[in-house]
C-alpha cells in the first residue's frame, strides 16, 4: 500500500520516547533484581505508570494516548535496552489494553477504564484447558487453566481466550473473557533460564460466572468483527487483531538486539583474538565480516517490524480491514523477523570472548532473553514460516489466527 501513516499521538510521542530513553541505565541495574524476583519490581511498574508508558495504545477518551504501532515499536524497544522482561510486560500490557479497547463496548471501558487507563491487563488466547458452560445471561466458567500470561502479579483484569463447545463436545467458535484478578488464581510457577522477571504465570479459574458483555467472541474479532463501536472512528481501533498482537512482540528483541550491539562495540576496540596471531580483533577481516552479518541481521529484522506495523496503520486508516493475504504476510514477518533478531544476538555473542559467558555480563542475559521469543506459539518461526508457505502454494492455512 501506498504510505499514508497519519501523526496520530505526535503531541505525546516524543515525551513518551524520551521517558523510555531515560529509564534504561535504571533498567539495566535492576535486571538482577527482576529475575530474582521473577516479576516486575513495583518500583518499576510505578514508573511505568507515572511516565505514561502503560497505556500507549489505550484511546484518548479514557486517558490514554492511542499511539500508532510505529511509534509503540519505537518505545517499546527502547525499554528492551534497558531490561528484556520489563520490555515484554510493556508490549504484553500495552497490547492487552489495546485488545479490551477494541473488543468490548463502551459499558465495559467505563470501568475498566475509569481510573485514567490506570488498570493494567494481561491475557491469554488459548486455554490448556477449560470446562465452560453457556448458561443465562453469560458463561460459568467451571475450571479453566492458561499458561504464560506475562505480567500477572501486576493485572488488574485478565483476558482468558477458551472454545465454545456443544452438547456434543464439537467446538462452535473461540471466545475470551475479561475477568478481574480478584476472580483469577495466579500460580507461582514462573521459573524460567530466560524473561525471568515477566512474572508468566499460570492462572486457574474455578466456578466464575462472567456476563455476556464482559466477553467477545474471538472468531468474530480475528476477522474484524469488533464490539467497541463507539471507537470505530479511530483508525487505532480498526487494526487487524492478529498482525497487532504478533507486532506487540516483536518489539523487545529489537531493542534486546541493538544492546548487544552497542556492548560488543563498546568493548571491542580492547579485545584481542585469543591463540591466534591478531592483537586487535578489530582489525581481523573475520571479524567485520561477523559483525556485518549480525548487524544486517539486525537491521533487516527492523524492517519487516516496522513494514508490519506501517502496513497495519496503513489499512486501518484506510477504512479497509487487513486483507487475508497481508495478515499471513504480517505473520511471517514477525516470525522472521524474530529469528533474525535471536540470530543476531547470537552470532554477536559467539564472537564476544570467554567473559561474554560471566553471569555479570549483561550480554549473556540478552542472549537468553533472545532466545525466549523463539517459543512463543504466535512468533514461532517454523509455524511463521509454514503458513506463509501454504499460502503461497494455496493451501488452507495452518492455524485460525491469522
């Protein structure tokens, strides 16, 4: 598409970048803090909230700032400098609220958002397992169980996807409810090598009634389809649901990935190639032409980012939701663009020498925290990669999130 990306929140962006800027150096001392408490330091989130930085997406008329996603990617990945599990509770809380924004009505927002956009939210698309009953009025939630829901000792209000099935067992469709954390059980079972401090969860729920209109089939919303009518106005809240949710992300590992660039040149100019004949590594050819690749790795997983993230501000202004095609193609690109970033942080680190592997060294972090994306069902390369593929040969698609 032709680029007509409109200046949407430029009044607040710059502020807003700036603030993310200047929280990195306390980041960075406070990533050990963060894994041993496997959580987000309240500190932390205080400053998250008194800078703003917790409700980019969220729409002006509750507070919040409704950012486009070019300007999200470029915040977000500037907290990923700082500490890769804050950056990931920054996107996963921001698209949270962003996903509440266009899926509910405007009855619902009034309390959640009542408080100035204060509330945080987290969520989680599929259930490890559930036994849900339509009932009058709502749905009884007998017992469910969602995995990895990122930022869930500081939520407010969780968004639990689970499928609709009959009396026969066959599943009708997907659906989410948006449940207050004082009707959600948060396990203690984060204990992870890597986003240590995400705080992932586990969450159970066990006999609670949710009401209608505090649900939203998720079927419906994937193609568009969305409740919050009273926003579809804003381009923001026209977005396609999928590409928003695998752009969200994407954007701790650019900033991740640029860190350990910044390390590696830091150091560089000092280091030597141990038992070999070259005193300075920087002046060996191998080493330009490592670090050349890793960079382009870098940079090219940048790219597709924020090809994405203009295609979505793209279509949404234009009126027209994401066409099929261009959400598959959304899909691989942050898939893509996931492994290039983990590529890159590992090619910069097997070239960083024997001190890269000191638990001290802020570089050994980042090549965990790198990796952990590659994980994550929505941005798992592989399955990026094969839906992509089945597209291009015309074959039905792998998945219903597109």
């Amino acid at each position: 598409m032709v680029n007509k990306l409109m200046a949407v929140g430029s009044t607040y962006y710059e502020g807003l970048l700036e603030k993310a800027e200047a929280m990195i150096p306390k980041l960075r001392t406070r990533i050990n803090e963060t894994e041993n408490l496997r959580s987000i330091p309240q500190s932390t989130m205080n400053e998250l909230t008194d800078a703003g930085l917790l409700k980019l997406l969220t729409p002006k008329k509750y507070g919040g700032y409704q950012l486009n996603f070019r300007q999200y990617l470029d915040i977000v990945s500037q907290i990923g400098k700082g500490c890769g599990s804050t950056a990931w509770v920054v996107a996963s809380i921001n698209f949270a609220k962003w996903i509440v924004s266009v899926s509910f009505t405007e009855e619902v927002h009034d309390v959640v958002f009542k408080e100035d956009a204060i509330a945080n939210v987290c969520g989680v698309f599929e259930a490890r397992k559930s036994k849900v009953e339509k009932v009058e009025g709502g749905y009884l939630i007998k017992e469910g169980m969602w995995g990895f829901a990122s930022g869930s000792n500081h939520s407010d209000y969780f968004f639990l996807g689970f499928p609709l099935v009959d009396d026969n067992g066959e599943v009708l469709g997907s659906v989410a409810a948006l449940i207050p954390c004082k009707d959600v059980n948060v396990l203690d079972d984060w204990h992870t090598m890597s986003m240590r401090g995400t705080g992932s969860n586990s969450l159970t729920v066990e006999n609670v009634f949710v009401p209608e209109k505090w649900t939203v089939s998720l079927s419906k919303a994937i193609v568009g389809d969305y409740p919050s009518v009273h926003l579809q106005d804003q381009d923001l809240y026209k977005s396609a649901l999928i590409p928003v949710a695998a752009l969200a992300i994407i954007a701790p590992g650019i900033g991740l990935s640029a860190t350990a660039k910044e390390i590696f040149l830091e150091k560089l100019p000092n280091r030597r190639i141990q038992y070999t004949f070259h005193t300075k590594q920087a002046e060996a050819g191998v080493t330009h032409l490592q670090l050349a690749e890793s960079v382009m790795k870098m940079e090219t997983a940048s790219l597709l980012a924020y090809r994405v993230a203009d295609e979505i501000d793209n279509w949404a202004a234009s009126g027209e939701y994401m066409p099929f095609d261009s959400r598959v193609q959304a899909r691989v690109d942050c898939s893509y663009a996931n492994r290039l970033n983990s590529e890159a942080v590992d090619l910069l680190f097997s070239i960083a020498g024997g001190s890269a592997i000191s638990d001290s060294n802020l570089l050994s972090k980042i090549l965990k925290d790198a990796k952990t994306s590659l994980q994550h069902g929505l941005i798992t390369p592989t399955t990026g990669l094969e839906l992509y593929g089945r597209n291009l040969a015309e074959q039905e698609p792998n998945t219903f999130l597109i």
